[in-house]
C-alpha cells in the first residue's frame, strides 16, 4: 500500500519567537524527521510550508537543499506550498528561492497524484497574490475538484494549504479567509476526504460538516499555547499533542487511513501517536 508523507513548519526557531516560546532543541529534532524520512524511502512527501525561517536568505537553505539532495538519491518526489515564513520579508526573493527548490510549484494552486488518490496544493498567502492571481486559483481550485470527483481514476482527494482553517493556537487561530475561500469547495466535493494544513504548531484533528480537519505543524517549529478554555474549538486529538511529528496517508478502499508519527523524548526513534481512518 503507497504511503503519501506530509510534513510542515520545519523552519529553525528566530530570535524573537525564542524571547516569547520555549525551545525544544528543535533544530536536531527536524534534522531527526529529515533522516527518518529518508530511512522510509516514500514514494512522495508533501511539504505543507514553512520550510524555512526566512525564504529570502540563501544561507537557510542549506540544511534544505542536503535533505532534497538525499531525496532524490533515494527516489523521494518532494512538492511543496509556501508558507508565511517562507515569503516573510522580501516575498518576492522568497518565493524565487522556494522556486528553484520545487520547480514542479504552483503559486496559484497546483495537483499530484499518486496511484488514484490526488492531492491539491493551494496557496494561502493571500496577502502576497494580486487580485487576478487569487481569481485564477479560486477558479482553478473549484473548477479541479469538479474534473477529480468525475474522474473514475481518482478514489479520493486530499487538499491542503498552509493555514489553518481550524486551530485553537493562541498565536495563530484560525484563518477566515480560508475558511470562506477553499472550505466549502472543499465541503462540496464528494471525493475530498482530508484537508491538511501547518502553521499552527500541534497536531489537531476537527470534524466540520463531515469533513475532516488536520493541523499537522510539528515538523520543528517552536510549540505554541492551545486555547483550552471552554471557547475553544472541538479538537478531536485533545489528548494527543507532541512536540514533533510527521504524518502518514495510505489509501484504504474508497478511504484513507491515517498515522501520525511522533518523535519520542529522548530523539531516539519514532513511535504510532495517533491513528484513525476516514
């Protein structure tokens, strides 16, 4: 059975989230999931943002550029979406950076498959696209997920994007614009299973409208606080929140089963965190 990897936010900690967040020797910790990564060998991992600290400085490439080397060399396809991180500062030099690393990138939105189960990659820096870019995505986005749920050789669709629809961080929340622009294309289509996202630094799972909601930022961002008062959203994986984490999709009938893969303590290996089939 194919496994598809997601992984998001692996950009090193900056000095000013170090002067409000706890550091978790998080560097070592990325450069872990980097090696475990390649210890799989998977066919395909996608990089939901936040790749690095500041896209636009060619010196926080280089930890990047040795794991992509590494995944070619093991026969690992890597496709990518920006996050905020990955523009902050001179978006436009970030975004040639993150170019030339992800060639096969989109930033009005871009579709892999693997075997029948299709991913959509979307762009949700929206401060960063002009008016007729965010046109052209919004309608390449609706108008795909119409062609994949007619598409007989597709069994099922996941859609990401780097900002979280659904989260109960306090420094990040949850994204409006997301919520009123690629939620409900998302809701209608009959094929769409999944939505993934990063930006928020946990692992959350919510359930809207019979749809499922991933938050998977732990690729080795600082751990930022959870609302957990009585306002806070539904968070089906409450009990399950590591420092760092990786996560697993294979394909199951007309289904996908899901494995979240946590970093133990003491950085010596990985263990199954959390699992659940949709």
């Amino acid at each position: 059975m194919t496994e598809l990897l997601f992984l998001s936010d692996t950009q090193a900690p900056m000095f000013v989230e170090r002067l409000v967040l706890r550091t978790h020797q998080n560097t070592r910790a990325t450069q872990v999931i980097f090696s475990e990564i390649i210890r799989r060998k998977p066919p395909v991992l996608y990089w939901l943002g936040d790749i690095v600290s500041l896209g636009f400085r060619n010196n926080k490439w280089r930890i990047i550029d040795e794991f992509l080397a590494q995944c070619t060399a093991v026969g690992t396809a890597v496709y990518a979406i920006m996050g905020n991180h990955d523009v902050m500062g001179r978006p436009r030099k970030g975004a040639r950076n993150f170019q030339q690393r992800f060639p096969d990138h989109s930033p009005t939105g871009y579709l892999q498959r693997t075997d029948n189960t299709a991913v959509v990659m979307l762009n949700s820096n929206f401060s960063t696209l002009s008016v007729s870019n965010l046109v052209k995505q919004q309608t390449w986005y609706e108008q795909t997920l119409r062609d994949l749920d007619a598409d007989p050789n597709v069994a099922v669709v996941v859609v990401t994007c780097h900002h979280a629809p659904y989260s109960n961080s306090k420094l990040v929340g949850s994204s409006k614009l997301v919520q009123q622009r690629f939620v409900p294309p998302y809701i209608r289509s009959q094929k769409a299973r999944l939505f993934i996202t990063g930006h928020s630094h946990a692992f959350e799972r919510y359930e809207f409208d019979g749809k499922t909601f991933l938050v998977i930022g732990g690729g080795g961002g600082l751990r930022q606080p959870l609302n957990t008062s009585p306002s806070r959203l539904p968070d089906l994986a409450g009990n399950y929140k590591p420092l760092f984490h990786y996560l697993v999709v294979r394909h199951n009938g007309n289904g996908l089963a899901i494995t979240s893969y946590c970093l133990r303590s003491d950085f010596s290996s990985f263990e199954v965190g959390y699992e659940f089939v949709v």
